[in-house]
C-alpha cells in the first residue's frame, strides 16, 4: 500500500509541477503561484540556474542556495526525477520533483514541488475528488463515442446487407463508399467489385437460360440430357407431329 501511494505522489507531483512550468513564462508570473498554493499542502520553489532561490511558498523555509540539491541538479541536467530525503527545515522526509522551464527572456529556472512524505495520505486523499471526476468524464466520453461507433458500424453492415439483396434485383445498389473513413473504404470497396461481378454473371446466367428456353420451345424434336452416371437430368418431349 505504501509503495502504492509513493508512486502516486510521485505521479501527482510530476504532474502538477509541470503544468505550472508550463504557466510560468515571466517573472512576474511568480506571483501566480500564491494563489495555487493557498490551500494546498505543497511546497513550492522557484530556482535560478545559480541555484539562488528567487521563490518559495514556505516563509518558513531556509533561503539558502539549492544548486547541490539532487532534483535541481537532475532538473537542470534535463533529467527531472523524484527524490524523497530528509529536510532538516521541517525535521521529516520530504518528496520533490522539480523541472526545467524557459521564460521569456531566454533565462532557465527549476520550478520544484514537494510535500511531507508523512503527509501522503491527506495529499491523495484531497486529490480523489478531481480523480473521480477525471475518471467520470472519461468514461462518459468513452460511452458517447462507444455508442456513436456502434451506430455507424451498425450502419454499415445494413448497408452491405442491402447491397447483397440487390443483387438478384434489375437495380443493384453498391456500397456507398467514403475515402473520409479508410477502414471501411478499401473493405467495402472490394466488397463492391466482387458484387458487380457477380451480378454480371447472374444477369448473363439469366440471358442464357432464357435464350435457351426460347430455343427449347421452338424445338420439335426430344430431347434427352444424360449426366456422367447416365441419370436423366433434363427430358423435353418433342411436339407430336399430326
């Protein structure tokens, strides 16, 4: 449970951090973050390249230089990761995660978050809420789009049904195609291809059995057909001469 709850903080704390790097583009953005820290129980620090701290939530905390700090260090070096040690400051064990950003004036600061390890518990805790919501909009938006597929493909399979009844009809409807949907597109048109042949060959198939009645009808003389077993398979009695 414990290793559970360290790789979500881990998680959370990455997230957060990042979006704030994100947010921050000018100094006087620094002020932003009171805001975002007013209620919440996490640390944070803004760092100079020099490892001068240029801001920090806990007026408490010691304003000395950070530059040898492990995170800053990773940060710094582009290889932002999560490290938990202790802080003297606040006497217990202590998560950060700190990350790289560039404002706009070219210069590189490390936007570093970090909560009471102790404090992990009441940290997840507080973020349920937004986690459940998170999850209830997925999976709304899942179901609307599951839901909105089904019709379509449903659709579709109506769509080849009533292709296959056209077949035997004078009027054969092919697939109505679509290059916008490629899944369906080159399926449903090679469906199309093997449908327009067939249906050549059942209107040739019923242009030769009707021309051969005609010759039938018109044939006095009978006519036997025999297969290879020697079984009568087709007989017509010839017109009986008066």
């Amino acid at each position: 449970m414990y290793v559970q709850g360290r790789n979500n903080i881990s998680n959370l704390l990455k997230n957060e951090t990042r979006l704030s790097a994100s947010l921050i583009k000018e100094k006087s953005d620094f002020e932003l973050l009171k805001n975002y820290n007013k209620d919440s129980e996490i640390r944070i620090t803004l760092i100079a390249e020099n490892g001068n701290v240029l801001y920090e939530s806990d007026t408490n905390a010691e304003l000395e230089n950070h530059l040898g700090r492990e995170e800053v260090k990773s940060a710094l070096n582009g290889d932002s990761k999560t490290i938990e040690r202790y802080s003297s400051t606040f006497q217990c064990k202590m998560t950060y995660y700190a990350v790289r950003t560039t404002l706009s004036d070219s210069s590189n600061i490390v936007v570093r978050f970090a909560v009471k390890s102790r404090d992990i518990k009441s940290y997840m805790l507080s973020s349920i809420p937004a986690l459940i919501v998170s999850l209830l909009v997925a999976i709304i938006i899942s179901a609307i789009f599951a839901n909105k597929m089904s019709k379509n493909i449903s659709r579709k399979i109506s769509a080849v049904g009533t292709s296959l009844k056209s077949l035997n009809s004078d009027r054969y409807s092919p697939i109505a195609t679509d290059s916008a949907e490629p899944e369906f597109y080159t399926i449903f048109n090679e469906i199309n291809e093997l449908n327009e042949s067939t249906h050549k060959y059942i209107n040739k198939a019923e242009r030769d059995r009707q021309k051969l009645n005609a010759v039938l009808e018109n044939v006095s003389q009978s006519i036997v057909a025999l297969n290879q077993k020697g079984i009568i398979t087709f007989a017509k009695i010839g017109r009986a001469h008066v």
